[in-house]
C-alpha cells in the first residue's frame, strides 16, 4: 500500500515537474517574444531619435532661411 502510495506520489510529481518545464518553456517563448518587442521598440526609438535629428537639421535650416531672408 505504502509503495504503491508512493509511485503514485511519484508519478503526481513528475506530472507537475513536466508541467514545470511546460510552464518554464512558456515562459522562455513568452521571455523570447519580450525580447523580440524590446528589440523592435529599440528600432522604434532608433527611427524617432533619426526623425527628430532630421526634425532637429529642418528646423535648424528653417532659422538658417528665416535669417538669410530677413
């Protein structure tokens, strides 16, 4: 009774240990697809950093024309 308890127990536990490595293999698709969004809002940012450097060189050529034509 007490072994058969026992493997039963056993075999409970390697239920939720596989559930486990389920659950940490989600979590490591879920850390991948964060890392994957961290990388593309790091190219977001990159893109407004060039369009507010371009946005910086336009304004900066605007005053540039505002005071050759004043």
């Amino acid at each position: 009774m007490r072994f058969g308890t026992l493997s039963v127990l056993t075999e409970i536990f390697r239920v939720r240990f596989g559930t486990l490595s389920v659950l940490t293999e989600i979590f490591r698709v879920r850390f991948g697809t964060l890392s994957v969004l961290t990388e593309i809002f790091h190219v977001r940012f990159g893109t407004l950093s060039v369009l507010t450097e371009i946005f910086h060189v336009n304004l900066g050529t605007l005053s540039v024309l505002t005071e050759i034509f004043t």
